[in-house]
C-alpha cells in the first residue's frame, strides 16, 4: 500500500511538473501604485536620462526582453520569442543588447547550470537584426570597449571576440579550485581585466574574486549575483541577511576593493553599517538581481514579498539614487508578472540602423511626391513613387521598435512585435 501511494504521489508530482513546464512562468496582470508610489515615481521622472532593459513574464508566460526608459516611462516588449529570453546586458555604448536564449520554448533559470540548453543572442536597442553569436553558453556580459565579450559554461569561463568570434577559456573552475561539479555563474570582469567576480555553485556555494594573474580565489561571503562597479573601487552582492517577506531575505551590500580584493569583511558580529547599500523596509523587501548604473549613481533592482524562484515570483523593479534616503526608491514597474535581471544605461539612446532606413525611405517619398506634384505624375514618375512607399513599407517592417513605442507608451499603449 505504501508502495502504491509513493508511486501515485509521484506520477501526481511528474504531472504537475510536467504541466507546470509547459506554462511557463505567470502572466499575471498590471496593478496601480499606491499613493506613495506615486508620489515617488512622479519624482522620479525627468531626474535621469537612460533606459533599463529587463526580462518580463507580463505579455509572454516564457519572457520577453522589454525596454523602459530610466524613469519608469515608455515600457514596450523589444522580443517575442516561443523561447524564454532573459538576462540583458545593453553594450557600452547603448546601440544592442546582449541577452540569453533558451534553444528549446520553456526552459527555467535553475537550468542556467546547463549551457546546452542556451545560446547568447544579440540585437539592436530597438529590437531589430537579433542575431545568436555563442552556442551552448550563459551569463554574457559586455566588457568596456565593446568589442569583447564574457561568458560561461557551466564550469568554465570565456571571452569572445565579437567581429572574429575567437573564443578564449579564462578560468577552468574544476581545475581552479581542485573540486569537481564546480559551477561559475554571472562571472563579472573587473574594468581592467585583471580580475573576474563570481558566484558559485553546485560542489560549492559562495562568491568571490578570482585574480587572473595571481590564479588565487579572495572570498566575499555568501549570498550571490557579485559585481563591480564602473571603476572597480567597489563590489557589490546579494547577501542572505535583511529584510523581506519570505523565508529567505536578502539585502544588497557593497564593498570598498583594492587590487580586486574586499576590503570590509562580513563576519559572526554581523555586518557593518557603512557596507548596507539597500534594504527596503517592509515586507516587499527580498532583493535580487542589483545593477549599479556606468556612472556609479543609481541602483536598480528587483524585489519580492514571497517565494524566490527568479523566473516565477512577483519580483517587481525599483529605482533609487545612491545615497539619497532609502524611502526615496521608486518602484517603477507595476505588474503581477515577474521581473527580473535589469540592466541600466545612461544617455541618449543612440538611432539604430533600422531607424534610420525608416527616415531615409520617408524622405525618399517625400522627394518623389514633391517631384510629382510640380513636374505631373508621369507614368515613370509614378513607379519611382510607388518604389519609394515599397521601401518605407520593407523599412518599417524591418523596425520592431522605434520612436513611434514611445509615442504609444506616453499615451497609455504598450507595443507588441510581431513574432520574430
């Protein structure tokens, strides 16, 4: 009898899972703020000039890539893809997006220890000419000068060269720390390169500094998601201590560092003031996924108040300047969706290629309309003007996200692409 059970509970649990697979993460629906939200995202707005990409559940129960701008405005979907695509890193000089792509429609973060189930992908800030440059691979980043990025696979660490795609093995986690089922996620390169930040997992659990030329490991702590700052005077973690509404809180801290190591230690007699970064108050108060902007200046983050899956729970993204009191953080998305992994960018958001073929065939158009209209509409006249609206037409099919998104998001709208 009890034979039977445990294999009746199985097949329910298999079944279950199986469903749950098949479903991906919840779409869940948007929420209002409340009045001191509010108040705080209105003070937000027009303080910063940026935009944040991030990975949502909102439209796509397998995520999407969206955009928004710094200050919480102009939300749209930059991919719809069957696949789940998260983890976004937008290039230093804010023209693409580096982001993570499921091979095969639902595959969940926890499988982020498997790279052959994913390959990096990147496109135009638009949206547009997404292309997979690295098969088999996890966790991209872009290195400073653009031209370079770094990755993983599991237990090892890479660089890529983007224009010849040469890759080169950097850290060899089994070898490096002389233990097997060593896995290496979200490795952060130092802005020098000397040194890479990681988290592990698998036959280990911590994070830390691995200093390249030294082949010597600098442990942090616990907790994960270890980065540096624009200048690498700082580290910055997620750390297993905090407030928070679930099980497991965390908060964010940062550290002085010099010659990649931490400064500041985390000890048994707890942990010093001047290394809290952020704490929300309240329930709403599990941090994950924090990102310092290229200035030093501004954190963004996510959130929960339950559970802690990555891809799964209510993680919703708040925006905060350093140093200013903590309850002036805004959040800046409203919706029962997960949220998760942002990455910021400052600055003028650049015209991507795309959008400048829109312009281009808009002024051809105009050229030939002129033309026509002073010299007759001539047969010959009439196929260049029928050419040029061809154009404009292939253009603006080409372009999955131009100026006309921010027009809608302004209005209330929120712009969905055609499947890719």
């Amino acid at each position: 009898m009890k034979m039977k059970k445990f294999a009746l509970a199985s097949l329910m649990a298999l079944t279950c899972s199986a469903a749950f697979a098949q479903q991906g993460a919840p779409t869940g629906a948007a929420v209002d703020p409340t009045a001191d939200e509010q108040k705080a995202l209105d003070a937000l707005k027009g303080k910063v000039e940026g935009v944040i990409a991030w990975s949502t559940s909102r439209a796509n129960s397998h995520h999407d890539i969206w955009l928004m701008n710094a200050d919480g405005t102009g939300a749209h979907a930059l991919t719809n893809s069957d696949n789940v695509d998260w983890f976004p890193r937008i290039s230093p000089d804010g023209s693409r997006v580096l982001f993570n792509r499921s091979k095969g429609g639902w595959v969940p973060e926890n499988d982020a220890n498997y790279p052959e189930k994913w390959d990096l992908w990147t496109m135009d800030i638009d949206g547009s000419n997404q292309v997979k440059v690295v098969e088999n691979a996890t966790w991209g980043t872009w290195r400073p000068d653009g031209k370079t990025i770094v990755f993983s696979r599991a237990g090892k660490v890479f660089t890529m060269d983007m224009a010849s795609k040469a890759e080169t093995m950097i850290l060899d986690g089994e070898k490096a720390f002389n233990k097997s089922g060593v896995i290496l996620q979200e490795p952060n390169m130092s802005p020098d390169g000397k040194h890479v930040a990681i988290t592990l997992r698998g036959s280990m659990r911590e994070t830390g500094v691995w200093d390249l030329a030294k082949n010597s490991w600098t442990k942090s702590g616990d907790g994960c998601q270890i980065d540096w700052n624009f200048d690498g005077s700082k580290l910055y973690r997620v750390n297993p201590t905090g407030n928070g509404g679930t099980a497991a809180p965390s908060e964010i801290l940062w550290f002085s560092a010099k010659d990649g190591k931490q400064i500041e230690k985390v000890g048994f007699f707890g942990i010093p003031k001047n290394v809290r970064l952020m704490d929300l108050p309240g329930r709403r108060s599990h941090e994950y996924f924090p990102r310092i902007s290229p200035d030093g200046k501004w954190l963004v983050w996510g959130a929960t108040d339950k559970g802690h899956d990555h891809d799964m729970f209510d993680y919703e993204l708040y925006m905060w300047k350093i140093g200013e009191p903590v309850e002036s953080a805004a959040r800046i998305t409203y919706h029962s969706g997960n949220d998760r992994w942002p990455d910021i960018w400052l600055g003028k958001v650049p015209e991507s290629a795309t959008a400048k073929n829109v312009a281009g065939a808009a002024a051809d158009i105009k050229s030939q309309a002129a033309a026509a209209i002073v010299g007759g509409v001539s047969e010959a006249k009439m196929d260049e003007l029928i050419q040029a609206i061809n154009k404009l037409t292939d253009a603006v099919n080409a372009l999955t996200r131009s100026q006309m998104d921010k027009n809608m998001a302004a209005e209330g709208a929120e712009h969905i692409p055609a499947a890719q």
